[in-house]
C-alpha cells in the first residue's frame, strides 16, 4: 500500500482514538485507504485482505468491524435480519439492496421524502431510520 493510503488509514484511526494496531491498520487501508467509500460484509473483507496477503482471521476481522461501529467510523445496516453490511459512509442515507448480486449500494438521498414516522413508544426514543431499498432487475 502507498504512503499516503497508510497515513489516511491511520488518520481516520486516531480521529476515533483508536490504537492502530497491525489488523486494525491492514482492515482500515482495505476500507479507507484510496478515499472510497465502502459497503463489505465481514466475509469480503476477509476475502479481500487474504488476496492482498494479509494474515487476519475472520474472527478478527468480526472484531474489528464492530469496534469500528463502536467507534463510530462505520455504519452496521442488516438485511432481512441476518446479513450485516457495514458502511463507511456514516452519515444518514437511503441504501438500494440488489437482490440478485446481495450488493448494496447508496441511493440518492436527495430523492427521499419521509413525510411522518410514528412516534416512539414512550420510555423510547427514535435513534435512527434505516431505508434498505430491495430492488430486483426486470427481464
């Protein structure tokens, strides 16, 4: 990886006080290096630093994302319940979930009207909306 990936990947580390430890580091240039933001699940990311050779178990990389979501560098955002993807882009924006490749990539916020959601019950408060947009190609 360049230098200036590295640096990028370590500044957006210590913005979050986080140690930038060797599989942090690995995982964050995989993720931030070239600027780019970047929807992966655990197992792409997996798959991606093992083709870059770097050595990280899955576990690890489980680890590390969360605590990037704990950290708030990331954005975790499920799909039908199971399958977590995790977004770098973390401010708050509509997604498009491709059925038949299981991408998913960001919508145009600008296109989005939510006129009312239902107010929370009470002891709760609203602490976020997600908008997973299911598409599916026409033939």
């Amino acid at each position: 990886m360049s230098d200036i990936q590295t640096e990028r990947s370590t500044e957006w580390l210590a913005g979050a006080s986080l140690r930038p430890t060797r599989q942090r580091l690995t995982l964050a240039r995989l993720l931030v290096g070239d600027g780019q933001n970047r929807h992966v699940t655990a197992e792409s990311l997996f798959d991606a630093a093992s083709q870059s050779d770097e050595k990280v178990s899955l576990a690890t990389v489980y680890n590390t994302l969360r605590a990037f979501c704990d950290a708030g560098l990331m954005r975790e955002i499920t799909v039908d319940g199971a399958k977590s993807y995790f977004d770098t882009r973390i401010d708050d924006h509509p997604h498009f979930y491709w059925e038949d490749s299981a991408a998913l990539t960001d919508a145009p916020a600008s296109e989005l009207e939510i006129s009312r959601i239902p107010d929370a019950p009470e002891g709760a408060e609203i602490a976020s909306v997600d908008v997973v947009i299911r598409l599916r190609r026409t033939r």
